[in-house]
C-alpha cells in the first residue's frame, strides 16, 4: 500500500493517518491510529509504534522496536534494534482490580523525550520519564533510568557516562573546557549547563 509519498509494506499494519511524505514502514510494523510520524522516516521490520507516540523528522527506527504512548523521538535520531521504551514507573496490570483506579486517568503516563539526533545502541532499554539530550550516545544494552545530557556518552547497567561525542558520532577530547571534533572540525565548549556548540 502507498498513500500520499509514503511506502507502506503490504504485511505491515497502518492504523495511523498521521506519516508524513517519504517515510518508509516495512513488513510486520504496526503502527497504531493517533501515532503521528514525521518526513523521510524508516521504520523497519516488526516495529511497534503506540498511539500517543510522536517521532519527528529523518528518524531511523530499526526492527524490533518497542515505541509507546507518551514517548516522543525529536528529528534525526537513531533507534537501534531493539530497542524497548517504558512508560511506566509502578506498572500493573490495568485489569487487576486493586489497581484498576489508577489507570481510570493518564496520571500514571511517565513522558519520555529523544533529543535531536540522538543515538540510542542496539537492545538499550529507556525507562519511564527519561530525557535524553541532543546528539547524546547510548550504547548497546545500556539501561538507561536517569536524564542523559546532549552530546554525552553513556553505557552500562545502570548506565553511566563515558565521555562526549559529537554530532558526527566521533569522541571528543576536551581541554581547558574545548574542543574541535578530529573528524568534522566541529567546535565546542563545555558550560556550567553542559556541552555546547561553538569555540
């Protein structure tokens, strides 16, 4: 099936009305109605994308990714295989009765937020309320449970940060407070609120 500049495979499943032109959702994805997905994405094999789910702009979303209500994926960021989002600090069953009223609202809705271009590693799992910065880097299998700041690397379980990397991908070496990325030639400096752009 193809609407308006959009390829959907014919053994994905497309509730949503809301893909925006030259993205791309391959075999076995379901895409749910009230998820809103932005230009030139890819979505690979056997996604999952829940309504309430918002995914910008030149997203790559590797197979097997798990996206939920209540997460939202910025422009030009990288999900890796996958990977699995959370949404939930005290989950339950909504069935169980002790805790049916809780779920009677969305006040148990933890929001997540994927900066721009951020990188998330093959099989990292993102837990609820999570925001990961701008360009940041999670590596494979991390669990991530904790804010993670733009430009900042971070694996491990819990993960932890292991340096900076640039919006290229490529580490960076600070000293006396900056840096010019070895590959690009990107310039930064590092601030009391954390890593910037700029010499």
């Amino acid at each position: 099936m193809n609407s308006v500049g959009v390829f959907i495979h014919p053994q994905a499943i497309v509730a949503s009305t809301a893909i925006g032109t030259g993205t791309r959702i391959w075999a076995f994805a379901h895409i749910c109605q009230g998820a809103v997905i932005g230009i030139n994405c890819n979505l690979g094999d056997g996604c999952y994308i829940e309504g309430g789910s918002r995914i910008g702009n030149n997203v790559t979303i590797k197979n097997g990714v798990m996206i939920w209500e209540g997460i939202t994926i910025a422009d030009a960021a990288f999900i890796g295989p996958a990977v699995i989002f959370t949404n939930d600090r005290r989950p339950r069953s909504p069935r169980f009765e002790l805790v049916r009223q809780r779920y009677a609202s969305k006040d148990w809705l933890s929001l997540t937020h994927i900066g721009r271009g951020a990188a998330l590693g093959a099989n990292a799992t993102i837990g609820p309320g999570v925001t990961i910065g701008e360009f940041a880097m999670i590596g494979a299998g991390a669990v991530v449970t904790s804010n993670v700041p733009a430009y900042t690397l971070v694996y491990g379980n819990p993960a932890r940060p292991h340096g900076y990397v640039c919006a290229c991908g490529h580490r960076l070496k600070f000293v006396n407070g900056q840096t010019t990325c070895s590959n690009c030639c990107l310039q930064y400096r590092m601030t009391p609120e954390g890593v910037i752009t700029g010499g």
